[in-house]
C-alpha cells in the first residue's frame, strides 16, 4: 500500500500573529513553522501502516524552500520520502489542483490530509482533492483501518460517530483522535540523522488558477474591561447580561 500524507506547513500556535501591507499579509517574520496538528495525528497513524503492515509512506507539500525543515521533520519521523510542490500555497483550490497531480503520478491507494489546516481552517483541500482524482472521500476521520483494499473508517458527527465502510483509493480528512496524542512522535537523533539521507523531491506546478483571494485580516476585537457586580445585586446582574452582553 503506498501512502501519501499531505502536510501544511504552519504557525506554532503559540506565535504572535501579525499582517503586513494595510492587513492583506501574513507577516512571517518571527514565527515559529510547524507541521498542521491535524497532519500530524494523519502521519502518525501512517507510520503505523508501515510498521505493521508494510506501507511506503510519502509526505508531500505545496509551497516555497522555507517548507522543507517541515518536510525534514515528517522524514524524522519515519517517512520514506517528501515531495515538495514548488509554488506558493495560494487557496484550496489551486493547492488540490496540484496534489492531484502528485497522487496520479504517483499512484498512491490512501491519502491522509487534515481536516483542515490551522492557519486559515479553510478545510477545503481534502474534499476537492478527492473530486479531483475521483476517489472516495471521509473528513472528520478518528478512526481508520485498512484491510486489503477495503477500509473502515470513523468520523464524527453531530451527537456521536459514524462508521463508513469502504475502499481504496480513499481520502481522508483526518484530526485529532484518528491516533492518541501520546502516540505523537517526536523525531530522535538516529531519525534526524537518516532524514538526511532520504529524498526530498521538488517538483515543478502544472498550472492551476486559485479561485479565491484573500482581502484584507483583521485580529479579534479586544476584550472589554470586567464588570464586578455585587453577589446581593441580582437584579444589575441579569440587567449587564441582558443589555450589554446579550446572552440572555
């Protein structure tokens, strides 16, 4: 079985966010990159496919050089090989339309994606890439075993879970819960010393329009000042409720 794991390559949630150019840009200058966490749990589960039953695994990115120490971590951590896509990530659309390319040049029976990627949680990629390819297709995905060419899937719901049958080639749109987080890897020396040698293909675009254009970000609103009411004062309290907060 021949698995590609799709990784974003995002912000460290804990970074500091901030846009350029009248807010239309992203200012990456300071931040900390890291694999999305959703992409993560998905690769994970692929090293798990691996070990037990013999999976070649492939990461794969859409994006400029300063991808590739991502690319490098997923290869710690026990990936055979990477493919980074030489373009700028531009929108959903343009991103499937190139991943598309990489998993029919490539042959690929499961493709493991996030859900969505939490820089912009578009959560658009994985549902058209399936389009695209015309395989099948579970987001939300918690739960994934493969037998053969036939797969059980688990995914949420509203209220609860939902088990899917079905078979490969399959798209999945997994997140967190498809592994435990204590099964997340962290890559040792021996692996870093080995992504070394593993290859990191970079790969030229085939032409793709992006659908969507970002206009402008804007940073939540700050909170407001804490109104302290008095515990005997019941009535002032359902009035701010009421009237200012609007929840009740």
């Amino acid at each position: 079985m021949k698995i590609l794991v799709c990784i974003s390559h995002v912000p460290d949630t804990t970074s500091k966010i901030n846009f350029t150019d009248g807010d239309t840009k992203f200012d990456t200058n300071g931040v900390q990159f890291v694999i999305n966490p959703n992409d993560e749990f998905g690769l994970t589960r692929a090293m798990w496919f691996k070990e037990k039953q013999g999976a070649s695994v492939t990461v794969v990115n859409v994006g400029g050089a300063e991808t590739e120490p991502t690319l490098r971590k997923a290869l710690a951590i026990g990936a055979d090989a990477a493919i980074r896509v030489n373009v700028e990530a531009t929108d959903g659309f343009a991103v499937a339309k190139q991943l598309s390319h990489v998993v029919k040049d490539g042959g690929f029976d499961l493709i493991i994606a996030g859900r969505e990627s939490i820089d912009y949680n578009g959560g658009m990629v994985p549902g058209m890439l399936a389009a695209m390819i015309d395989a099948n297709f579970v987001t939300n995905c918690i739960g994934l075993e493969i037998d053969g060419s036939n797969a059980k899937a688990v995914r949420e719901i509203d209220g609860g879970k939902e088990t899917v049958n079905t078979s490969l080639p399959l798209v999945i749109g997994g997140q967190k819960g498809l592994v435990e987080e204590s099964d997340l890897r962290i890559p040792n020396m021996r692996g870093i010393m080995m992504a070394r040698k593993k290859p990191l293909t970079v790969v030229e675009p085939t032409e793709a329009n992006s659908e969507t254009k970002a206009v402008s970000f804007e940073k939540p609103a700050p909170k407001g000042a804490v109104k302290l009411v008095d515990a005997q004062n019941i009535d002032e309290l359902v009035n701010l409720l009421h009237n200012e907060a609007k929840v009740i």
